[in-house]
C-alpha cells in the first residue's frame, strides 16, 4: 500500500515536471525510477531519508552503471524539486557520488537483417527500416514522420524531425527515399 506523503510527493513532482514542459516518456521514467525507492522505504516518508539511505538504494541489486546514474538523476530531480519548493531544507541527494557509465556503443542493425526486412515487409515498414538505417531516426521519431515534413531544397531533400525534448533538426534524404514518403502518403490517401 502506498504511503500518502509519498503520493502527494510524487502527484506534486509529476505537476511540476508537466509544468516544465518535460516529455511524458521523461515524466514515466523519472516517476519510476524514484518508485522504486517509494517502494524500498514505503513505511517512511520521503522527506526522513538520508544520504546512506540513498545510497543503500543505489547499491541494492546487481546495476549496470547506466541504470544506477539514471536513478540517480532521478532521485537528485526529486529531491532537489522538494528543496526548491520548500518541503524540505536539506538535500539528501546533494553529497551522491557521480557515477561514471561507459559511453554506450551503437549496436546497428546487420546490414543483412536490414535488406531481408527492405525486401520481406510491405512498404509503411520498408520506409521505417530505410528512415532508421539510412537517416539515422530513432524509432520514436519515425513514428512521428509525415510527409508534411520532407521538404525539396538546394541540395534535394530534407526531413524535419521532432526528436528528443521536442528538438526539430533537419536531416537529409536520398531522392528515393523522399519518393518513397511522398508515393506511399499519395497512396494511402
């Protein structure tokens, strides 16, 4: 069951992170990540725990360096947002060490998994694979793709593209793949 002091803390945390314009992926996963520390000290109120508690968080389980440096953001967000708004006057989170995690390394698609799908799928999926494999979309923003959104320049095409934290940049596309965005929205009406 859940503490009510920490669901009127997470409920005015998710206000203020809505408040801010944050992504509703970021909001799920930050929300999750300090659930998961709601859950471990769910008989205590949020504003009691100590660094050592924090840290003992941190420590539990058998976490890649990547995942204990996104909990640790979020838990830092959560509890700085707590100071900010006066909830509390000491930041338990302030004093957490920094976690190094190794840059991750691309892991693209083996060219040859990317020719049977280009080949085997119908076209909306061929376009997907081509947009991830030649543009270099990540599958949220291709999802996105409309064809409002591939532009004729100087140099031929170009994508605008809505990425992470609502960031648009401008990508190029080969001639084909541009005809081919533009034949399938033609197609499909």
């Amino acid at each position: 069951m859940r503490n009510d002091e920490w669901t009127v803390a997470l409920d005015g945390w998710r206000s203020w992170l809505i408040a801010a314009h944050r992504a509703s992926g970021t909001i799920y996963q930050h929300l999750y990540r300090v659930g998961r520390l709601e859950r471990q000290y769910a008989g205590r109120s949020p504003w009691s725990l100590t660094t050592d508690d924090i840290i003992a968080h941190l420590r539990e389980g058998d976490l890649s360096a990547s995942t204990q440096r996104a909990r640790r953001t979020s838990i830092r967000g959560f509890y700085a947002w707590a100071v900010a708004t006066g909830r509390l006057t000491r930041d338990p989170s302030a004093l957490l060490p920094a976690v190094h995690a190794p840059l991750g390394k691309p892991r693209p698609a083996p060219d040859e998994a990317v020719e049977a799908a280009r080949f085997a799928a119908d076209v909306r999926v061929r376009v997907m694979v081509q947009l991830g494999a030649r543009a270099g979309l990540r599958c949220c923003e291709i999802c996105r793709v409309h064809v409002r959104d591939v532009e004729a320049d100087m140099l031929g095409w170009s994508l605008r593209v809505l990425g992470k934290g609502g960031r648009t940049r401008v990508v190029p596309l080969p001639d084909d793949l541009a005809h081919l965005i533009v034949r399938e929205a033609d197609a499909s009406g």
